[in-house]
C-alpha cells in the first residue's frame, strides 16, 4: 500500500483540477487522483484521453448545466420503475392520480430537455479522432444511450407543446428497456468519468501543466515548482544517483521542495500533466512519502520507532526488486545525533544497492558529508540555497548541488544578542 498521506492531494491538489458540477464526479475524480497506474502504457493512455479533451476544448470549455438538473434526473432514473401490463389497466388508470401522472410527466420532460442540450450542445460536437481507440468507445456508447432516447423528436414535440400520453409511454419503455439491460448505471459511470477527464483537463489548461515523459531511466524535473503555492519558485533537478542527499537550515524550503518533487512524480503516475515545463519520470511501483512528521500514538510507536518502520517497509519492496519512490524529509530527527549520523550514513550506503528505485532524505547532519557514499557521489548531494545579507539570512528556495555550510542557528543566535546576555561577568 502506498503512503501518499503527506502529499495533501483531497485538501491542495484536487481544488487545482476539481472544476466538476456534481458531487459523482467529484467522486469519480478523486479515484483517479488517489490511484496511481501500474505500466507505462496506462499512463500514456490517459495522457492521450487527457489530450483529447484539450484538443476539443474550443467545444467543452463553456461545458456546463444546472446542477440540480442532474440531480434530479439521476434520481429519477435511479429509482425509475415501469410496468407496461399494469399501467395500461383501467385499474391502474382509474387509481393513479393527476397528481402522481403530473409528476411522473415533468420528470420524463426534465429528462429530455437534459439529456437534448448536453447532447446537442457538446457529446454530438465532439471530435473524437482525437482521443485513443478505447476511449473512442466510451464516447460512442454515451452518444449511443442519448441517441436511443430520440431527444429530437421528443425535444420538438415539447418545445410546441404537442406532446401527448403516448409519448411518455414511449420514453418510459425506453428507459424501462435501458434499466432492464443495465446499461442506465453503465451511462452514469461513464458519464461521470467523463465529466472528471474533462475536469482534469480543465485544470491542465488553466495552469498550463505539461505532460512528463514517462518509463525513463533517470528522474528529470525543469522549471518544476510546487503548485499549491501563490509565489512559487521554480527549480531543476536531474538524478545521478537513486540517493539523493537534501541539506540546508530550517525556514529554507527543504519539505516544500520535497513536496514538489514528489507531487511530480506522483501526478505523472495518475496520468495528469504536472507542475513543470519539461520532465522525465522514472516508472514506480511503490510511492512512500513522509514529510510531515507525525507520531503514531494509535499503534504506540515513537516518531522514531515510526520511521524505523516506514522505512523498513520500503526497503524491503526495493530489496525484492520493486522500482520504489521514496522521500524521507529530516529522518531520524528525533535521536541524538551520533546516532543519527551512524544509522543515516548506514542507510544512505544501504539504500544505494537498490538502483531501480529513487530515495530522497534530508537531514541537518553536516558531518554526512564526510562519508564515502557522499564523497564518491554514489548518493548525490543537494543543498537549499541561503545567502547572508547584513547578518541576516536571506532564502532564495534555489536547489543547488553540493553541500551548504551556512550556520543559520547561529547566526540568529548571536544577530538576537543572546550571547552577550549569557557573557560570563
């Protein structure tokens, strides 16, 4: 199971591509976002539905309804129920109510004029040479189940006020046949699927994301950035190594920087376009991802204890071969630090035997730096970059390579005067 907790995709992703009108395809788009694709092909599949809707976008980009209209008539349908036999009784005709047939002939009504302007106005306009073969499917069977309704005719007949007793037998019958045949739940699933494409693809266009390349051997990243933020900064990163070593001083944007990284990787493998003007994504398996830090009181572990295992859960799927992606930001904080830095620096060269999977870890330890892995680039090392300006620590979010010497604690430290204050007298 992967740990994507961290990443906040309900609460600061899915507002980014979330442009649905109904609560079901709200629904059906937050399965997508929460289920990464397993091959390459599924990825490059979606990419391509994705792309389709863009390239129609002259026809869908005014694509909307009134949603109450939707849910009525799901409703409707949902719980429709028609006996021709028992219908055409005097018995039945002799009971029913004006009522109730008032009420059963508006929402036969609600549904034609519905099912015409979605139909009309955008499923019968759209280009489908467009989108992948299987997906070409999906669209003709919606416009199929609309076609079956006859919506001109019965659309006509209501706009001149012709339309008689008759005429909603015949609807009925249709969606009696329709329900029957269990194809009105199939129409909803693939219509709220639908609606969730075009919700994704919404977002691509207005926050001009870009399709990553994915299935490469290394992880590329141009001009990415964390898409959450109002100001964000946008950086470069390429892999030459599967350890990637992140250092710099609290306040500079290590776990942003993480999180963006990682909500790149992560898009690409639910085939949306991500926050970057170029990428090229290894194919993963397996996402564990611990930025926030958290206590695990329920299972009784300490965050230490709870980093233990995380990080023995994953190690154990890379060690059986599994392409993992894995971000561990400050780990082993919590203990001193000799032990830190042997348990990391054990990790750091443990890790670097798995090369099909990708491991980012930060850490604040400077004497990491100093360790053969490091030395001999087998793990790559990054830094945040921070520059002092009349003693004052100045953030620029750049990541850079290498290794960042700059003492911010310190710094403050002494800039707040404290070491005068604890001056032996």
């Amino acid at each position: 199971m992967n740990s994507i907790q961290d990443l906040n995709l309900e609460r600061e992703i899915l507002p980014l591509f979330n442009f649905t009108l109904n609560d079901f395809s709200k629904k059906a788009l937050l399965h997508i976002l929460n289920n990464p694709l397993s091959t390459e092909s599924k990825i490059i599949e979606r990419q391509n539905v994705l792309n389709g809707f863009l390239e129609n976008n002259n026809i869908l980009n005014d694509y909307s309804y009134t949603p109450l209209y939707l849910k009525e008539v799901h409703n409707f349908l949902t719980h429709f129920s028609y006996d021709k036999k028992r219908e055409n009784s005097l018995k039945y005709r002799i009971l029913i109510s004006k009522k109730e047939k008032y009420q059963r002939q508006s929402k036969l009504i609600q549904l034609v004029l519905f099912f015409y302007r979605i139909h009309s106005y955008y499923f019968k306009r759209i280009n489908s040479k467009h989108f992948p073969k299987d997906y070409k499917k999906k669209l003709q069977n919606l416009n199929d189940f609309f076609i079956g309704f006859n919506l001109d005719h019965y659309e006509f007949l209501i706009r001149e006020q012709k339309i008689k007793d008759k005429h909603f037998k015949e609807i009925s019958e249709i969606i009696s046949k329709l329900k029957k045949n269990i194809q009105i739940s199939e129409f909803w699933e693939d219509f709220f699927l639908f609606e969730a494409y075009l919700s994704i693809s919404i977002g691509v266009f207005k926050h001009k994301y870009n399709f990553p390349k994915i299935g490469t051997s290394q992880l590329s990243l141009s001009s990415f950035y964390h898409p959450a933020l109002k100001n964000p900064i946008e950086n470069n990163f390429d892999s030459n190594s599967n350890v990637i070593l992140l250092t710099g001083p609290n306040m500079s944007g290590k776990s942003t920087l993480l999180k963006a990284i990682s909500l790149c990787v992560y898009l690409g493998h639910v085939g949306f376009a991500i926050p970057a003007l170029k990428a090229e994504i290894p194919l993963f398996h397996n996402f564990a991802i611990h930025i926030n830090h958290r206590d695990n009181l329920l299972n009784g572990y300490s965050h230490f204890m709870t980093e233990v295992k995380n990080l023995k859960n994953i190690a154990l799927k890379a060690a059986n071969n599994e392409n993992c992606f894995a971000v561990f930001d400050e780990l082993f904080n919590g203990t001193n630090a000799e032990d830190a830095f042997d348990i990391i620096s054990t990790t750091l060269k443990g890790l670097t035997q798995f090369n099909k999977s990708i491991f980012f870890i930060s850490s604040h330890l400077q004497q990491l730096k100093e360790i053969d892995e490091v030395s001999n680039r087998n793990v790559s090392s990054y830094y945040i970059d921070c520059v002092l300006k009349n003693q004052t620590p100045t953030f620029t979010y750049k990541l850079k390579k290498g290794w960042s010497d700059i003492k911010v604690g310190k710094v403050l430290f002494e800039k707040e005067g404290l070491v005068d204050i604890f001056k032996t007298k």
